[in-house]
C-alpha cells in the first residue's frame, strides 16, 4: 500500500445525525490499484453551523485531481461552456440574438417600448460579455482565458459598432425628444433612456460623419494607451548589484544571472531606513517612458472629450454621479483637506516624536509613514493576528454575513452543489441568497483560494444582471466574487485578518446590491450604477465587521467555539483607527491629481503638478526625483473619478451613523435601507437614493462632517 496523499481536514462524521465535526487525517492510499479513502479521527473540535462547516471544511479538505470531472454543464451554467469552443458558440448566438433586436428597434415606432428593447438588446450582449470577461481573468486553463478572450474581444467589436449606428441613435433620439412618450415611462425608464443616449453621444454618434470617424480613433488610442499605462505602471526595478551600497546587498538577496537586482514593490516594513529611502526612491523614480504614455493617455481623453461637446474628460466622466461636475468635486476635496488638517497634524506629530525616539531623527519621509504606523500600532494596545485569527475562520466570517443579512433583510445564504463544468475550479462555492418570503433571490458563486496563475485582485464581477422579463417573472441575478485566501494549514482551517474579513464583507456588499435591486431594466440592475454611489453599499458593510457589538457576535474560535471577548474585539477595532487621518489625506492628494489631470490642458509637467498638489493639500511634500502619479494604475480604470472612494467613505459614514450606529442590526432601518439605495439600482439619481435614506438633502458639508466625526470618535460602542 502506498500512500498518494495525506492531509488533515474537519470531517463530519454522520453518527445518528450529531453533525459532529472532529479533526482528522486523510490517507489516500491505493491497495490493489484502487484507490481508497482512509479516514483517521483525530479529536473533537465542536459544533459548527452548516454555513461555517462549508466554507471551514472545504478549506481544510481539497477534493483529490482524480475524482469523476464528466461535464454535465457549461461554465456559471451557460450549456455551450463545457469547452473552448464553446466561446464562439455563444458569441454568435449572442449576436444573432443581437442583429433581430437592432432591426426590430429601427423599425419601430416612437413609443416606450423602444425603451424596452434597447435594454433587452443591452442584456443580450451583456449575458455573454460579462461571463466571458470574468472567464478570461480567472479560469485556470489558458485555453479557456484566450478563447474567452478573442470572445470578449469580437463583442467589444460589436459594441463599438453599435454605439455608432446612427439608426439606432435616432430611434432612440425620437424617444426622449418626444415629451408626450417620455411622460408615459416611469422614473426608471426614463434614467435608462437618457442613461442610453449619453452614452451614444460619449462615443460622438452625434457628429459629423468626419468627426465619427476621428473620435473612433481617439476612442482605439485612449484603449491603447490606457493598456500600455497598466502595464507599465506593473514593471519591476532592475538595478545593478554594483550601485547598490555594500551595506544593503544583504537586503536584497541573491542577484539574477546579469548581476542586477529586481524590486517589485517597496520595502515599508524594514527596519532599516536607509532601505525603505533606497527602494522608495528606485521604485517611484522618474520614467521617460512611462510619463510619455500618460502623457499621450490624458492628451487623447481630452481630446475625446472635447470632440463630443464636453469642456474637459471630467465633465464628461462625471455625467449623472453624484457630485455631477469637477467644480463639485474639487469644493468636497478642498473641504475635507481643510477638515483634515487638524487631525492629520496630531497624528503626524506623534510619527514624528515616535522616530525621534526610536531612530534620533524627528523627520518623517513618505517611506517613514506605513513603517511608523506599524510600529505604533504594535507597541501599543493592539491585538496580535496570531492572538484574533483563530476566531476569524473563513467559516464564521461567512456566518456573521448570513447573521447580518438575515437581522437586516430576512436573507439567508446556502451553499449548493454545482453541477459538474459549472464552475473553473473544485473549490468554487455557490450560495444560493433566500428570503424568508420571496424565496430565491439570485446567486453567488465565490472563488476565494489563490491558485497558481490567478489575479491576486478582489473584485465583484456580474455574470447576469436582473431585470423584469416580458413573461412576468424576473431574471434572477448571478454575480461572482474573486478574493485570494491561503488555504487552511490542515491544523486550522483558512484564518482572515481583520482586513481580510473587511475585505470579503465589503465585496459581499456588492453581491448584496446585485441581489436586492429589483429594477424593470437590467441596464441600471445592481451595480449597473454612478461609480460614486457603487462603492457606498459595499462600504457600509465594513462598518458591521468593525463594530465590537457585530463582530463578537458571530466570531468564534474554530477549535472552542468560544467568542471572541469584547475586550479583545475593541483593542482590534480602535487600532485600526489609529492615524486614519494620514490615510485619509493621501486620498484626498491623490484624487486631487486625478482631477486636475482629467480637468483642462496641463500648463506643467505631470510631475511638476503632483509636486504642487502635495505641498498644498498634504502634510508631506513629495519627495525630490521621485513620480509616485507614474505608478498610480487608477489613472486608467478611474479616470477623473478616483474621488469616488473617499465620497462612498463619507456616504456611508453618514449612513451608518444617523441610521445604524444605535441599533446596528435593526429590522426596521434594513428594511428601509433595502427600498430606498439597493432595490432601484442604478434607476434613479443617486443623490435622491441617499438624500431619501437619509429623509435629508446629501450635501457636500453633512459627508465631510460625518468623515471628520468618525476620526474623532475612536471609542466604539
């Protein structure tokens, strides 16, 4: 007998039904040439709930390479799935579902049902295009990522051509110029169709045939660049062993083959501060290159921009957010930059008093701040992750969401099986979200272990959008999340930081505002929304998982099932408060950039104006010889709208605290939060969503005050 594969994993064990779980060890072993499952109890580790056994067994216990892989469905469900080849299948269903639609739509008379089928005309692209690009960054085999690659590819194609298709413009043009036909549609219906045709004039279908022509191509060059920017922000260092100082080669390790070094990231946690200067300056030193590509990136949006009708990108960008305008923008960064300064003064006297007394030098450098703040936070009343973890298995994280869920909406998650070819990997959960009166409400698939070629990114991707189907019943929204835990160590199952679990509640907000908006049209479903309010309900959730009175609730240890102490819940929460206000501030800088790149012609160089943005909005000038912007990858995927996070912060901390500080898991305020932000989706304006959350108007001064509260209440409950 030889023994294939051994691992320790909680098993259940069905002994007159006790749902006991024991710590034990798994032999494969093949005797005789099969192969054979040994099971070894090891020793009792008490009771978990059937939510916290899934997700706590499966981290443990890996089902083995051999098991039956026959495929009885395709991937996320679709039938054509089973095989790369199944990518073209779906395209071309896609866009023969498509090539009816447009036809029908051309010919139709003026009336709101046009509306209606500009949107199924809208999910018959997006039931394919947002499968296949979650598909083509996650799959493990790279048959399937090119396939649905080339597929992502030949649809962004139609889409394109789409989006300049003056026949369809004007059908949808006649629509919202008649008022008598705008008047029939609700509030929903009209957002969709003004949604529709500001997107059409974005890509210029408005213009003259030349100028069609030439904002196609600024479109492919801002794509180009956008891509070639992303990359290259990505680059590692590479710098000779020899112009490294002697002293710090030993920092490095061993050099490649051509004597050079390579830095991939900065080194903010070495003692040493003549490193932490050494990689910051090497990592975020000026790039010809990489300017350049910037450069020609912001030169071809404002071309764009202005082409179509709009004064700079910005104004274009911020279209129905919430802010609505750069000048609004600019007035809520300035305000909280003045708000901020206070704060961000204290704490920066204590970093500096705090290297004074560890290193002899009072002053702080940007490679000093996340080393100093480490410090502070573990030479103070913080709580060891050794200590906490083991009460922050994945399975009572996953626990304390369905808690939360069910006090707040009635909701409860259930994992299901998946059919074989269902899904990309054997550890891919599928939750199925029930309302206690509703029934089934949509579903999540959550692929949350690192694997060899993975993104190490989290990200909430929307496979299929809800919305009201012609026949009467509604199409059940599917979404997937992608995180990247470690796997269980077989003494432990998969144990989060405070961070982690922030991170996985926060993504569940997403998934949650997917699966609660029910909205007529799937073009404004869910997440379907102004990028600024977004964020807002995936935000709210990390203020359950920071709350001591929800937290110790629900997290137990894996091995005692004892909860975790309130003591220790509260030391956890406050040391994450400590020099909030310098995270605070470096986001206000770098939306600040963001913005005055985005906004009228540069009169300096792009370093010139990150320099001149940090001497007057943070405490920290920028460092000499240093581009720190030519790193920044938002630039791409939130141009002109990197505000947005620290705007969803501040909306969500208004939130929580007029509506769920005192009662965090009160029935009444989930209800109410549930019909008024993720039940319309994207179908209204989003300061009106807030504003009736809220039963006050949203404004500027009432989100910076709720920020500016935040930091100076530091006892929790």
């Amino acid at each position: 007998m030889s023994d294939l594969h051994i691992m320790s994993a909680a098993v259940r064990l069905s002994q007159r039904g006790l749902g006991r779980w024991w710590w034990g060890q798994f032999s494969l072993s093949s005797p005789g040439g099969r192969r054979t499952l040994v099971i070894s109890p090891r020793r009792h580790i008490g009771t978990w709930s059937p939510l916290t056994t899934a997700f706590n067994e499966l981290s443990l216990f890996r089902p083995p390479s051999w098991l039956p892989v026959k495929k009885t469905t395709g991937l996320f469900g679709i039938p054509e799935l089973t095989s790369p080849d199944g990518f073209e299948m779906v395209q071309h269903k896609s866009c023969d579902e498509v090539s009816l639609l447009v036809d029908r739509v051309v010919t139709m008379e003026t009336s709101p049902e046009v509306v209606k089928v500009f949107d199924r005309l809208s999910d018959a692209l997006c039931r394919v295009a947002d499968p296949v690009d979650c598909i083509r960054m996650t799959h493990p085999d790279q048959e399937y990522v090119q396939a649905a690659h080339k597929t992502w590819l030949t649809l962004g194609g139609l889409v394109e051509e789409l989006n300049t298709d003056t026949d369809l413009y004007k059908a949808l043009k006649n629509v919202t110029d008649d008022a008598d036909v705008m008047s029939q549609l609700d509030t929903e219906g009209r957002s969709v169709a003004e949604s529709l045709l500001f997107e059409f004039e974005m890509s210029g279908i408005h213009l003259s045939s030349d100028q069609r022509s030439l904002a196609v191509a600024w479109h492919n060059k801002i794509l180009e660049r956008g891509a070639e920017f992303g990359m290259a922000v990505e680059e590692p260092v590479k710098v000779p062993k020899s112009k490294v100082p002697l002293p710090l080669q030993a920092f490095f390790g061993a050099a490649d083959s051509d004597g050079n070094y390579t830095i991939q990231s900065l080194r903010s946690d070495s003692h040493s501060e003549l490193v932490r200067e050494f990689v910051y300056r090497l990592y975020y030193s000026y790039d010809k290159t990489r300017d350049a590509i910037l450069t020609d990136l912001l030169h071809s949006r404002r071309q764009m921009a202005q082409l179509c009708g709009f004064h700079t990108y910005a104004s274009r960008a911020l279209h129905r957010t919430i802010l609505e305008t750069p000048e609004q923008v600019s007035h809520f960064l300035q305000t909280l930059s003045t708000k901020l300064r206070p704060a961000t003064a204290r704490d920066f006297q204590t970093l500096s008093e705090m290297k004074k007394e560890f290193m002899g030098d009072p002053e702080i450098h940007r490679w000093d701040t996340s080393y100093l703040v480490a410090l502070s936070r573990n030479q103070g009343d913080s709580v060891a992750p050794s200590v906490y973890t083991p009460y922050l298995s994945l399975g009572s994280c996953m626990e304390g969401l369905n808690m939360v869920f069910t006090a707040l909406y009635g909701i409860t998650l259930q994992v299901l099986d998946t059919q074989s070819g269902e899904v990309c990997a054997r550890d891919v959960f599928k939750l199925g979200v029930f309302q206690e009166t509703e029934g089934l409400l949509g579903y999540i698939y959550l692929d949350l272990y690192e694997r060899p070629g993975k993104l190490r990114q989290e990200f909430h991707s929307t496979i299929r959008g809800g919305h009201l189907t012609d026949s009467g019943p509604y199409q059940l929204p599917v979404v997937a999340l992608m995180l990247c835990f470690s796997r269980g160590t077989g003494v432990a199952p998969t144990l989060l930081t405070h961070d982690m679990c922030e991170t996985l509640f926060h993504e569940m907000g997403h998934a949650m505002h997917s699966m609660l908006a029910r909205t007529r049209y799937q073009h404004v479903s869910g997440t379907r929304c102004a990028t600024d309010f977004s964020e807002v309900p995936s935000t709210l959730m990390e203020y359950f998982i920071n709350d001591p009175r929800v937290l110790t609730k629900f997290a137990k240890h894996y091995s005692t099932g004892e909860l975790m102490p309130y003591e220790m819940a509260v030391k956890l929460v406050s040391s994450k408060k400590q020099f909030a206000s310098c995270e605070l501030q470096d986001q206000v800088c770098y939306a600040m950039v963001d913005q005055i790149f985005h906004g009228p012609p540069l009169e300096k160089s792009t370093t010139a104006v990150f320099s001149d943005v940090m001497d007057a909005y943070h405490h920290l000038p920028a460092e000499t010889n240093t581009a720190w912007h030519l790193r920044f990858n938002h630039l791409v995927g939130y141009g002109a709208k990197y505000y947005s996070y620290l705007l969803s912060r501040g909306v969500a901390s208004l939130i929580w605290q007029q509506c769920f500080s005192e009662d965090p898991l009160n029935r009444c305020v989930g209800e109410r939060y549930r019909t008024e932000m993720l039940s319309p989706g994207g179908g209204q304006h989003p300061s009106v969503l807030v504003s009736n959350m809220l039963q006050q108007t949203l404004t500027i001064d009432n989100v910076v005050s709720a920020l500016v509260t935040e930091l100076e209440t530091n006892s929790p409950p």
